[in-house]
C-alpha cells in the first residue's frame, strides 16, 4: 500500500484505527509517523510521548514511530507500555503538546491504531483529523536539524502519586474485584488500587494480545457478568472492567448487578453537583432520561452532545462544565482533574463518594430514577453507507411511528418521549452501528424494542453475525 493509497475510514471521527497489515502496514504506519512530526514541526513542536498498549503489533509500530519521529528531528519521551490516561499524564510531565498513544482501544485483535495529541491531555477532532489525513496524502513532510533523542521514562510512579492525590482519603477498606479482559490494565490498576487502600482480587489481568477471553470491551454483557460472577463469590463491594488502553471501565455492584455506564454519568453528576450546584454536566446522546433529571434534581444544568472522548472534552471546554461522561465508560472529571479521560480516576472517585455517603453501590443506584435499558447494542454495517443509511433511512422510519418525539440528530438519531427513549448512530470507530433505547416500563420498553428490532432486520445492510449484545433485541 503506498502513502497515497489507503482507505479514509482509517482516519475516525477522534483517533485512527484500522486492521494490522492490511490496512496499517508498517510502511503506512512510518507514514503517519512523518505525518504527525510535520504537524508537530508546523507548530514549532520538538517533542513528543509515545507509549503503546498491549496489541501484538503494537510493539512493533512502537519502534516505527519512534525511529520516525527522530529521523524528522523529534525528541520523543518514550513511556513504553502504558494506558492512554498516563500518555496524557505524561504531556503535563515533560510539557510538551506531541503524544502518539498506539491502541485500538477496544477494537477486536486484528486491529491497531493511534491517539494523536494536540494538546495537554487533548486528542484531534474530526476536523483536525480530516486536515492531518490530507497532510499525509500530500506526501509533504518536514524534517528538522539535528535528529531527535529518545528518552525512556518510567512515570508510572509519578502517574500513581498524582492520581491518589486528586482523591478524598477513603476511609473504607473495599474489597474489590479487578477484571483486566487480559489486556495491558491488568499491569497497573490493581497496584494503585492497593496503593489507596483497597484489597484487590485480581482476574485476567495477565496481558495477552491475543485477548483470550474476549475483545477487551468493559460495555459488553458477557464481559460485566463475568466479573458479576467473581463479585458474589467472593463477596466483594464491587467490580471493575476496563478496556484496552485503560480510559473506559464497565462496573457491577456488590449484589452482582450489572450497570451501564450512563447510571455512572448520573452517581458521579449527583456527587459534584453537592459541592458545585448549577454547575454544567455533558453527556453524550447515547445516555439515559435518567442523566437529564438527575443533574435537573439535583440543580444542575445538563448540555447532551456526540459521542467521543475528543467530542466531550472540546465540549467541556467550551461550556465551562465541571464534568462529562460517556455510556461507553470514558469520564471527565474537570472540577479537581485534568479534564480527559481516566479509568483510574474515575474508580477512585466511586470509591471516595461511596465512603463519603456511607452506602453500597446497590443503595445509590436504588436511589435514581428508574428506567428499564438496553445495553449498548452494535450491528455491522460497512463504513461507506452507515451515516447515510442512519440519517436517512433508519431515521425516516423512526419518526414514522414517532412523529410527535422530540428529537437529536447532532449524532446520529436520537428519540424522546415523556416515557422512551431510542438512539441509533453510526459509530466512529469501526463498521457499526450503535443502538440503545428504554421506557418507563417493562411494557412500553418490550414494544420499543419490538420496534427497534423490526427496523433493524428490514435493512439489508444490517450484518447482525458482527454484533455485540445483540440478545438484547431477542
């Protein structure tokens, strides 16, 4: 595959991903290495972290991009293995803007690709996406005189003090259960979680690129009642999941419930908005009614908006908001953190606010309003047609039998009515597409997903042999 031709649907709405050797050769992967080191040069950027997750082939194109970097005259702070939180950790701690973090983040195994830094603790957006992917087709790159150095760091250390003291002390000593889906999680959280207090049962926390038991996907139902199944046996207060690169973690409860993750959105809206009433909450179109009248009970003001870790933040960013969530499992904590995105953090936080009030998980959750939900559903769907196939076709169909809903379409389609709610979007990080709905009650929630389903299975486009939680719709 030559520079100048490769698919554009490795260039995402927020990141690049695509399949190893076929679409990532290590040719191409040199490529977006010079790519970037030009972008960077253009700005008067000389250095840059680089740190990879994982992935079989990640160690490999580690050693690319690096090589890269240095022959256009980039000093590149090489973290090695690491999660993506501390990659943009590792932007504060040697005050640069530069940061390639290599993942696929939860994209199954044949699958690698990249973060792109634009700042501290900022990712490109689809628009810089687009002008860093024309740059690369130009071929025109810049070098610079002398070459860079490579500076190896171990900063997880420093990660682990700086995180632990953004926390509350928390006074409880929780047991709790760890589930790395065998990716590169397992190397970190359980030891900052024993550095804070907590006893740590420890599962599939041995790193394995081949991802033995399954794509590292914390939002999946066999994953969350796989660790559900450790919770009750061991009788732990509670269970994480992570993904890939450690930014997204799925969570069950003491009594092995599963949660998704927009019922997080609103524990960790209802816990800062005691310290910061009428501050801003996002949160993004795939989330719960329960998010919106929870920040509204609790006298905040809730901004909805797409999908995307890089989406969110420029979002929190430009409201001022102290915080945003995602029901994929990325948090942003902007009232005493950083602002991006850190499954770290956003246990801890858990943590410290169950302490803080004195109850279980179970009796917070208990607490919110209640809506019947589906998981986060994914279907198949090639990457040429799916916005289109969304915007027009599934959309048109939706409004059919819902004419009077009021309606988002900042982000695919989204449907509310004082009882339901339905949401189909076009994912920006693989060939799918995206579903969630629910409704006030068991009834209007079996009718919605009759709908839904009915919908779904008239498309021919629709490949369902390729989708996640898809029992949810049976």
């Amino acid at each position: 595959m030559s520079s100048t031709q490769f698919p554009d649907h490795i260039f995402r709405g927020y990141d690049l991903r695509g399949i190893v050797d076929t679409e990532l050769t290590d040719e191409f992967v040199g490529t977006l290495a010079k790519g970037y080191a030009t972008w960077l040069l253009k700005r008067r950027i000389y250095d840059c972290v680089v740190g990879h997750d994982c992935r079989l082939s990640s160690p490999k194109f580690h050693e690319i991009i690096v090589n890269s970097l240095m022959e256009s005259g980039i000093t590149v702070y090489d973290i090695g293995l690491t999660l993506s939180q501390i990659c943009y950790f590792a932007c504060y701690y040697f005050r640069t803007r530069g940061m390639i973090m290599i993942t696929a983040s939860h994209n199954p195994k044949e699958y690698n690709g990249m973060k792109l830094g634009v700042g501290l603790g900022e990712t490109m957006i689809t628009e810089e996406i687009i002008q860093y992917r024309d740059l690369v087709k130009s071929g025109k790159f810049l070098t610079r005189s002398p070459k860079g150095k490579r500076i190896r760091k171990d900063i997880f250390p420093d990660y682990t003090d700086d995180v632990l003291r953004h926390i509350d002390p928390i006074s409880k000593k929780f047991k709790v259960v760890i589930d790395a889906c065998a990716a590169t999680t397992g190397v970190f959280i359980p030891s900052l979680l024993r550095k804070a207090g907590c006893e740590v049962i420890e599962q599939n926390t041995k790193p394995d690129g081949n991802f033995p038991v399954g794509t590292p996907d914390p939002t999946e139902k066999d994953v969350l009642e796989r660790l559900a199944k450790r919770v009750v046996s061991e009788q732990a207060d509670i269970g994480f999941a992570y993904d890939a690169d450690g930014d997204r973690l799925g969570v069950v409860d003491n009594m092995g419930n599963l949660l998704w993750n927009d019922t997080l959105v609103s524990i960790y809206a209802q816990d800062i908005l005691d310290f910061l009433p009428g501050s801003k909450i996002v949160f993004n179109t795939l989330c719960s009614k329960q998010v919106d009248e929870v920040i509204r009970q609790k006298g905040g003001i809730p901004i909805i908006w797409k999908t995307g870790h890089s989406f969110i933040k420029a979002k929190l960013r430009e409201e001022r908001a102290v915080f945003g969530g995602e029901l994929s499992g990325h948090f942003f904590f902007v009232d005493n953190f950083y602002g991006h995105d850190d499954g770290a953090i956003a246990t801890l936080r858990v943590l410290s606010y169950l302490s803080r009030v004195g109850k279980t998980l179970h009796q917070l959750v208990a607490d919110l309003p209640q809506y019947i939900s589906s998981p986060e559903i994914k279907v198949g769907c090639p990457d040429e047609i799916k916005f289109k196939l969304v915007n027009k076709k599934i959309g048109d169909e939706i409004k059919k039998l819902y004419p009077k809903a009021t309606y988002v379409e900042i982000d695919g389609v989204r449907m509310d009515t004082e009882r339901e709610m339905l949401i189909i979007r076009a994912s920006q990080n693989g060939p799918y597409l995206t579903v969630k709905f629910e409704g006030k009650t068991k009834e209007s929630y079996e009718i919605l997903k009759c709908q839904v389903r009915d919908i779904l299975h008239a498309l021919p486009e629709i490949d369902f042999s390729k989708g996640v939680n898809t029992t949810a719709l049976d």
